[in-house]
C-alpha cells in the first residue's frame, strides 16, 4: 500500500468523517441479467444474486453501527466482543465453514499464490529478498535456506488489521497506540488471523471477463475506480448469491496485466504505484458490511485506486475494512487458473483456505491460499 502524508488524511479525512448513520446513499439497483448463461442453469439473476443484503440475525447492519459508546459511526467496534483481534474473521462459524464444503465438486485445487519474487521490481518502495541456500559443512546430503530482506507483503498478501488505523480515531476495535503491535504493544498482527486459520466459502467476481464481454475496459497504468455497480452486476451476471461469512475475491485481471507487461512499465510502476481498484465510498463500504463477508481479496495491488482519484469522494477503503469492519484485505492474489476453470463450469463458488505465517506481531503474510472447486 502506499505511503499518505498524514496531514492531508486529517484534512480529507475531518472532512469526510461520517456525521451520522445515515450519510451514505443508497447504491444504484442493479440492472437485470441478460446472461444465458445465467438462465440456462435456472440461476436466479435477481438483486440477490447481485450480493443484496442476507442478513444474519446477530450481526447489526451498517445503519446500526456501532453497538459500543464512544466508537465512530460506522464502526463494528465490539460487535465480536471488546477484546476481539481477527474481526469480521469471526463470521467462519463452524456450521459456515460445514456449509462452504458443499462448493466441493470437482476436486480440483487452485493455489492463489504468486511467487514471492513477483512483482519485480517490488512495489511501494520494499525492497527484493534474497534467498540463500546452504549446504550443511558436516552432512553435505543435507540442504538448508534462508531469506534475508523478506518483505511479507510485497507479493500476494493478507493485511493485518494493524496495517492500516483509521489517522483520527484510531485502530480496530479502538485498540490504542501502546498496545498495537509496531507502536509499543503486539496486539492486531498477522499471528492472530494464523492462530484462528481461514477456511470457508469463497466467491469470486470475475469483473474481468464481466467487462470482456460488455464491451468495457481497464486501463491498468491509470488510477481509475471501478464502480460498485460494475461489482454487483459480474456478480448478478455470473449467477451467484453472497451468503454471511463469504470470502469474496475480485478478479480485475491485474495479474495477467502486469506479468504480460514490459519491463519498462514494471520499473514505473515500481517508482510509483499507480493502480486501479473498486470504489473506495461509504457506500462500498456500507455493501460489503450489510453483505457480512469475512474477507476480500483482489488480484490488484490495494484492492482500491491508487493514489487517490482526484474528483471523488475523500474516502480510503482500508480505514473502513481494517480499522472500523476488521475486515481483512488480500492483495495481489493470483487467480488466473481459478478464473479460467469457473469460466469454463460456470460455477463460481468453491470451498477457500489460507494459512497466514505466524509471525508474532506481523503486519501481514503471503495468503497460501487455496481454492478447492
């Protein structure tokens, strides 16, 4: 993610603050599905299939927020309990992740991984790790390796939630500075999301192909946002219903962009990080609380625009998922294969699992995440 002077957050973000539960408007319906597709296999292309609202009776929704005194609206800030550390993590009940077994049909696995050299030359100014392997002096049958320079987020990644609190009021769960892992405590690292595992459904919305065929494009060196209503509509298209407890990942088509681009367009982009992403609104926002998913992810390096689109609204995606939802953030996840294979059976849900490292305090990991279709 790239670096934001913090003076100009505090402006944008005093600015754009929300003053009451009822600020954000209503997003746009979502126009009819003309997919055959769709229709063919009795799919229900209704505003539900779009990933409307299906609420769970114990999870407050966005206009309720918050549940606790004293927390910024539109945070879940006790919702999980006062002391919780993996948020919205916590929707992976047992019966969901019972439930997400049925998405198994065929057996086949998809591992969403980049390797860890890539992007190359990094992005946001990390730098390259090098890798060393040794043999052992005594028993030269025996091979060992190390990392030095390792960055665990410059190639596909969990954010923590401590990666990102919101320059006004705070972190998650309004967990103050001394106790945040990097600022004087270790609460909020990646070790949490470990401890817990991640397993349970997972959705994607190929927006990619969706556009493919509307006739629309992206242009991947620019910081255009995509909207929320082109979100919706891959998802109503496609024919799949988000259910509470999701892991939705967003297929933008970045990857395949960016390991099909030249090495000048790489070493630009290592300079300065120009990227698309999906809308970063209140109501972006308000959609993927009210739809109660456990995560997002995305093959874009920051699953919003960046830098910041000059013109609309003074929101920052990242300060509304990790610091008042709890929500993680995947970036750069590869899901080409996992794509191509949903393209193919038309079916877009699949059983997901990711095993953070456990890094003590870390502020995020390689996902090692799988898909099992």
């Amino acid at each position: 993610m790239a670096k934001i002077k913090k003076n100009k957050i505090k402006k944008k973000m005093k600015k754009a603050a929300p003053k009451s539960r009822k600020v954000a408007p209503k997003a746009a319906p979502v126009k009819k599905a003309a997919s055959k597709r769709a229709k063919a296999k009795g799919a229900k292309t209704t505003r539900a299939a779009a990933g409307a609202v299906a609420r769970s009776p114990k999870i407050p929704g966005y206009d309720e927020l918050p549940v606790r005194a004293g927390a910024p609206a539109g945070a879940a800030w006790g919702v999980f309990g006062d002391d919780d550390e993996v948020g919205t993590i916590n929707l992976l009940t047992p019966e969901r992740v019972i439930a997400a077994a049925a998405s198994i049909r065929s057996g086949k696995i998809f591992a969403m991984n980049l390797p860890i050299n890539i992007p190359d030359p990094p992005l946001f100014t990390r730098g390259r790790h090098t890798h060393t392997i040794k043999i052992f002096p005594a028993a030269d049958f025996v091979l060992d390796d190390y990392l030095d320079n390792f960055y665990p987020q410059s190639s596909s990644q969990w954010d923590a939630l401590a990666h990102v609190k919101h320059p006004i009021f705070g972190a998650y769960n309004g967990i103050p500075d001394n106790q945040m892992t990097g600022r004087g405590g270790t609460r909020l690292g990646i070790d949490n999301l470990a401890r817990r595992g991640i397993a349970g459904r997972g959705v994607l919305a190929d927006l990619a192909r969706y556009y493919d065929r509307v006739g629309k494009s992206i242009d991947f060196t620019k910081n255009k946002s995509i909207p929320l209503d082109d979100v919706q509509a891959t998802l109503e298209e496609q024919g799949v219903a988000l259910r509470a407890g999701d892991i939705l990942l967003i297929r933008i088509g970045w990857t395949k962009f960016y390991l099909s681009a030249s090495a000048e367009i790489k070493a630009e982009l290592a300079k300065e990080t120009v990227v698309p992403g999906i809308e970063a609104s209140q109501r972006t926002a308000r959609w993927l609380w009210d739809n109660h998913l456990a995560a997002v992810a995305s093959d874009s390096p920051a699953l919003e625009a960046l830098p910041k689109p000059a013109g609309e609204e003074t929101e920052f995606l990242h300060f509304h998922m990790l610091a008042f939802f709890g929500m993680p953030i995947g970036e750069m996840w590869n899901l080409e294969g996992l794509a191509e294979d949903c393209a193919t059976d038309e079916r877009y849900d699949f059983f997901l699992t990711s095993a953070p490292l456990n890094v003590p305090g870390g502020i995020g990991s390689p996902p090692n995440a799988l898909a099992i279709k």
